[in-house]
C-alpha cells in the first residue's frame, strides 16, 4: 500500500518539500502518490529516513482498535 500522501499530510509537508528532500521532482512524489510511478528501494529507504519510521510502518496503514 502506497502511504506516502498520509505520511507528508500528517507531517505538515507540501508535495514540494518532500520533493526536495528527496532530491526529485514534485511531479515525481504526486505519480508515487497517485501509483503512476512503483516506488524503488532506495526511495523506501529514503522514505523511512525522513519520516523515522521502520520499514514495516511505511508499508503497512496504522492498525486502529475500537472497543
């Protein structure tokens, strides 16, 4: 699953500014957003960096318990 969206929303960031962290387009980040483009890697590894998460947070969506 492609989180990349709700990881820049929730830290406040612009497709622009995570497009600059990453080195690459914003043109890029909206195709990863929208699944044009299959995010490689080492764009997954970058990913992690940046949000601080493991790579298992990135790639699964937060699992909600309602009682």
């Amino acid at each position: 699953m492609n989180r990349i969206k709700e990881l820049r929303t929730a830290a406040g960031m612009k497709q622009s500014e995570l497009a600059s962290l990453l080195h690459i387009g914003r043109t890029a980040i909206s195709n990863y957003e929208v699944g044009i483009r299959t995010i490689d890697t080492e764009m997954i590894n970058r990913l992690c960096e940046i949000f601080d998460l493991s790579l298992i947070h990135i790639s699964e969506p937060t699992r909600r318990v309602v009682i």
